[in-house]
C-alpha cells in the first residue's frame, strides 16, 4: 500500500508491505537508531554506514531510512502488525513540512495519529476487496497512470475481461476528467475512483462534483438511458451518434450509452448536495 495525505500544508507519506517476522528485531533497531538522532548527527552517520557497509542487492543497510528521514526533517513512524505465523505487516509513515522543526527529538503526533488512520482505512480496503482506489486530480495522465496500474494488476485473467474491464475504465474516468466540475476553467477535476473484486466480477465506481444547475438534467439522461430496452438502447446509440437535434431532456452522453451497453446492466448512481453550487455525482458498474 502506498498514500500520500495533504493535511493543513504538510505531506503524509505511508507506505505498507509484508515482511518476514525475523528480519523486524534488525529493522526495529535500525529504526529506533535514526529516530534518536538529530539532523547533524543523521548526516554522520549516513556517512559512516555509507563507507563501512557493503551495499547489496537487497539495500544499503539502511540508507534508504536514514534519507527519508534526512530529507522529511521528522522522525519515521511505524508499526507492525501480525499476518501469520512467518509474517507481519510493516507500515511506515513520515511527515513531510514547510519547515523543518528544530527539535530532532519531538515525534510529531499527527503523524502517528495519520498512520492509526491509515492501518484502519487498509483494514477496510481489504475487508472490501478493493485492488486500486486513487482520490485527487484527474486528467489524461493520471488516467493513462490508473490503466497501467490496472494492467498489472490483472495479468492473470483472461483476456476478454481485462479488454472489458480496460473499456469501461476509460469511459467512466474519461467522465470525471471531461464532464466533472472544479470552480475553475481547467481540465484537471477532482474525483475518487476504486475497483473491488467480487469473486470474478469486478465492481467499478467513480465521484466527482457536478455543478448544481446541471445536476437535474444528468439525472434525466442516466434514468432515460437506464429506461430503454437492450435493442431500444442499440437504436438510441445511433440516433446519439448522427442526431445532433435530439431532445435534451432525452440527451445523453455517448459514455452513458456505452456503459450499459458493455456492462449489459442498468448503471447505479447517486447525485447529493454538496453546497449552493456542486453536487457530488457517484456511479456504479458492475463487470464479469
């Protein structure tokens, strides 16, 4: 696992990964050794460990720690949790800050209170199956990013569901990124969007703020779209396609179309009240 939080003008860093039970007394050490000193003394001993270790494959003996917290200017917060017999989980977690504090030796709480928040939101995420989520700007090159994320994800599965799974992707993100709303005349929209696995089924959703005034007539295209029959829908494509004087109140978005086509099911949604001018937009598919 792996987030970055943007709390009151600091950065949160937390990564997460098993590791083997044997290696945690060594890694314990290292860790409570870096977090005792202070800048001047982290950069003599990154010197020391940097002439007397032999570096491997497999790391620095610990250089890459001492770095991180060179560079953050805060202590490394981390926890390990049982997995099984052989394994744990080892969450790492440093705050990154405009300025560095002056006292080396004060372990920033809100880190450590970031890192509880963040053990519980994984519990969830796995309690739910979820195998990718992203929450921030969305625009052409995060949604290539998320695409590539997702390729390697599935490399086990069969080809036609990946191509499906890949389709639908792109028509919902492509709705945040061209359609969402962000107060300003740019192309970069805020939005979430997370996939879970059902057993062979996966279940794709997105969100993103929609402007008040035109979140009635995004309801009226999605409730009319869901309304049609299979073949209905076909012959809607096409009038969508080459008719450019359809009624708006029928007017949908070629997307829309397409994901009830793809998913061959009616598309899920709510559409909230988020303040006087946006409403936040959630939209459900379901592949298998």
């Amino acid at each position: 696992i792996f987030l970055i939080q943007d709390i009151d003008k600091k950065y949160y860093i937390t990564t997460g990964n098993p590791i083997l039970k044997r290696n945690i007394p060594k890694l314990t050490e290292q860790l409570n050794k870096i977090n005792s000193l202070s800048a001047d003394e982290l950069k003599v001993y990154y010197k020391n460990v940097l002439n007397d270790n032999v570096i491997s494959d497999k790391g620095g003996a610990g250089l890459g720690l001492i770095e991180m917290a060179r560079k953050s200017g805060n202590k490394l917060i981390y926890d390990f949790v049982d997995l099984s017999e052989n394994y744990s989980y080892f969450y790492l977690n440093t705050e990154i800050s405009q300025k560095i504090a002056e006292d080396q030796s004060i372990v920033s709480t809100s880190a450590s209170g970031s890192l509880d928040e963040i053990k519980a939101l994984h519990k969830t995420l796995n309690k739910e199956h979820i195998v990718l989520i992203f929450n921030g700007i969305f625009n052409q090159e995060s949604l290539l990013n998320l695409l590539s994320i997702m390729e390697t994800q599935m490399m086990e599965h069969a080809l036609n569901l990946k191509k499906k799974v890949f389709n639908i992707m792109v028509e919902m993100l492509q709705n945040i990124v061209k359609h969402g709303a962000n107060g300003k005349n740019t192309s970069q929209n805020p939005g979430i969007f997370f996939i879970n696995q059902k057993g062979s089924k996966y279940v794709l959703n997105t969100g993103n703020y929609v402007a008040n005034e035109d979140a009635e007539k995004l309801r009226e295209k999605i409730e009319h779209v869901n309304s049609l029959s299979y073949d209905d829908l076909n012959d809607f494509y096409e009038q969508s396609l080459f008719n450019f004087q359809i009624d708006s109140s029928k007017e949908s978005g070629l997307g829309f179309i397409e994901l009830r086509l793809k998913t061959n099911r009616k598309l899920k949604y709510e559409i909230s009240s988020f303040n006087e001018k946006f409403s936040f937009f959630a939209l459900e598919t379901e592949v298998d």
